[in-house]
C-alpha cells in the first residue's frame, strides 16, 4: 500500500467510445432482462397473494402497471433533469442500485401491498433508460445518433427475448426465484459500472439548476420551445400509442383468432424480439446513413402502417408471422425521429429531452392498455355487429398514418445530413433564471 494517495482524476470518454457504448447497451440490456425475468411470474405471484381468484388477480395486475406507468412518468424527467446538472455517471449508478435492492425487496415481500410498493418503486429505478439515452448523445456525434439509438432498441429487443425465456424457466422452481436473479443482474450491473464506465458530460457543459426541470410539466414544456421539437415530439407519441397495441393483445388476439397455446405465443414474441433487434442493432445504423433521418422516418412509418394492416388481416397464423419483417422495419423510424429531436436542443438539456421522451412513453403506456383492450372486447362480443378480432391492430395502422402526416409535415423542410440547431430559448439549456 502507497504512503500516499491521490484523488483519481476525472476521465471523460472520447466521442463514441467503444468501451462507454458498450456499458450502456449492456446496461439497458441487462434492465430488459432483469424486467423480463419477472414478466412470467408477477402476475403468478400476484394470483398466489389473492387466493388463486384469477378475476381479482386480473383488476390487481392492471393496478401494478399503472402505478408503474406513472412512475415512470413523473420520474423519466427528474432522473433525466438531475443527469444534465450531476452528470450521468451517477444517476446511472445509483438507479441500477436501486433496481438491484428493490428486486430483492419484492423477493422479500409478504403481502401483496409490499409488492405493489416495490412494483412503484420499480418504476422509479428504471426510469433511467433517459439517461443512457442521454449518455449516448453527449458522445455520438448527431449524424451517427439514430445509429447508436438503434443499438439502444436492439438492446430492448434482447432482453424481452431474453428475460421472459429465463424467467420462465426459474418460475416452474419458485415464483420468487427470478426476483433474486433480476436483483443480481442489476448489482453486477452496478459493479461494472463503477469499474468501467467514465462520466459523460463535462462539468463545464452541465446545467446550473436540476429543479427548474425536475417535473412532467416542466419537462414536456421543453418540447413546446421548438416548433420542430413540439411537431416531432407529436409523432413520436402517436408512435408510442400506435406500438401499445404488440404487447397489450397480442396474447389474447392469437389466442383468440388461431388457437394458439402459450409455447407457440412465447415463440412468437421470441421471433418479434429477434428481428427487432437484428433492425435496430444492425440495420438502423446503415440506412440512415444511406437514405438520411427524414426518409428513414417515413419510410420506417410506412413499414409500420403495413405490418399492422397485415395483422389484422390475417386469417391464418403463418399470415401473421409473415408481417414480422414489416413490424421489425418500423424501428427504424424511432431511432431516427430521436436523433432529429436531439440535434433541437443544447448539451445540457439532452438528459431533459430524453426524459421528456420516456414520459410521452409512459403517458401511452397508461392510456393504451385501456384503450386497445376495450376495442378488442367490443370486436368480440357476442352481441357485437363489428365481429372483426383484427380491430385493435386496424386502430393500431389508423394511428401510425396519423404518425406519418404529422412527421411528414414537420419534416417537409428538412435537410439531408447534420443538423446544428441549438434551441434558443432558455427552457432548453436549462440556465436557472
């Protein structure tokens, strides 16, 4: 041991370092995995707690992501706020940590009331999905974000493969099992992270206040300080609803319509998650290069709009698998319309813009469900004059065209190539006045 010591000195990495866009992939992904690996058994575990009266579990389970949709709402901002004034190290750090000790906290939980805390305050910790997005733009120069957004999805699409299928597999042992795995991969997560990954933003290049940002209001308020920024942030959110259709009745609408049992569901969702993640992760990046973020916009909304035409016309499974590739191509679309989004505002609100993203997510999260549900219901009745199950993903491909004319308007002016357009008002950088 030396006689002295000395502090380390801060090291920031250099734009688009491999090392830092690698932890933060693996960040997101092993968020993914871990949220997966509790998929399966939540909703068991929920149904134990109330008796095995699956109706009750049924009101319960949309109780638990409504909690943790508004979560995720009020906490995208504040996490995203406090990165641009603290830096994202930190919050990267402490909310992995936090995930790692609320999943052993739900392992623990004797009652349902205690699991519905750490349900809440899961939504919470994960809110920190703003910050890697953040993380990315403070080292990705903007003609190559959509590229490394993309990597982010690709990293979303693994760990819903990858979660459930883990999940499951530990689930048949003990319904608490995959809580202390989850909370496993967060606190590795933490360790690593510690080890490896250098802070992002400089000090110089930080917000002076977190507060005057630190809320959904104030948040949302920076994509009201560009027209640009309000119309994208418009598509971006009929986007997000159109996209609640996948995992809100996709289950019960295969189910339904093809007889399907759970294993042919599980695979495939698995199939869905695989080419996802093969357009984010390895197509994104080349065709905005190629064909530039405006076209990959639309274009990516257009593949959109068809996957979901061809779901809901689908009378027979092997149709319905067959608009798998459309489905996948429409990723390329959301990475695109956040890089446009990022290029609208300065380095010290890029935490504030992306958790102003993650609420516009959090906001469809909570109203979708309810929404596409209750269509499907209707569709299905037996009373119903409609008798159309493909009704949901109709609704689904109405909204997505409504994603594309905004996104086509807002856009009709816009150039090939980078983009230097610092929003000038001071909501945007965030300057304490």
């Amino acid at each position: 041991m030396s006689a002295t010591a000395t502090p380390a000195t801060p090291t920031f990495p250099k734009p688009e370092s491999r090392a830092a866009v690698l932890f933060i992939l693996i960040t997101v992904a092993m968020d993914l995995i871990a949220l997966g690996i509790i998929a399966p058994v939540l909703p068991n575990l929920i149904e134990h707690f109330e008796g095995g009266d699956i109706s009750r579990a049924s009101q319960m389970i949309g109780y638990f992501t409504l909690a943790w949709a508004t979560m995720q709402f009020l906490c995208s901002p504040i996490i995203g706020a406090f990165s641009d004034r603290y830096g994202r190290r930190p919050i990267m750090l402490l909310s992995c940590f936090g995930l790692g000790v609320d999943y052993i906290f739900m392992a623990l939980a004797p009652t349902l009331g205690w699991l519905f805390v750490g349900r809440v305050i899961s939504g919470i910790t994960t809110s920190n999905i703003s910050t890697a997005f953040a993380y990315i733009t403070d080292i990705t120069p903007p003609e190559r974000r959509a590229k490394h957004f993309g990597l982010i999805g690709a990293a979303f699409g693994l760990g819903f493969v990858i979660g459930p299928a883990i999940g499951g597999l530990l689930g048949q042992h003990s319904l608490r099992m995959p809580f202390w795995v989850a909370a496993g991969l967060s606190l590795a997560n933490v360790m690593y992270g510690y080890f490896v990954l250098p802070e992002s933003l400089a000090p110089e290049k930080r917000a002076k206040s977190a507060w005057h940002m630190a809320n959904p209001v104030g948040s949302l308020k920076l994509l009201q300080s560009h027209r640009d920024l309000s119309g994208l942030a418009t598509a971006l959110t009929i986007f997000y609803l159109a996209h609640n259709a996948l995992p809100t009745v996709f289950v019960v609408y295969t189910q339904y319509r093809y007889g399907w049992n759970p294993r042919q569901v599980g695979f495939s969702l698995a199939c869905i998650g695989v080419c996802a993640a093969i357009v984010s992760g390895g197509l994104v990046g080349t065709y905005v290069k190629k064909f530039g973020e405006r076209f990959s916009v639309l274009s990516g909304l257009c593949y959109g709009v068809l996957g979901f035409l061809g779901f809901a016309l689908a009378w027979r499974g092997w149709m319905l698998l067959a608009s798998f590739p459309l489905i996948a191509l429409w990723g390329v679309a959301g990475p695109a319309i956040q890089s446009l989004m990022s290029r609208r505002v300065d380095h010290s609100s890029q935490g504030k813009l992306q958790g102003a993203i993650n609420s516009l997510r959090s906001i469809t999260t909570m109203v979708a469900p309810v929404m596409f549900t209750q269509v499907f219901s209707y569709a299905i009745a037996p009373g119903s004059r409609l008798k159309l199950p493909g009704t949901p993903y109709f609704l689904a491909a109405v909204l997505l065209s409504m994603s594309l004319l905004v996104a086509a308007y807002v856009t009709r002016g816009f150039v090939a190539g980078p983009v230097v357009a610092p929003a000038p008002e001071p909501v945007a950088s965030d300057s304490g006045h």
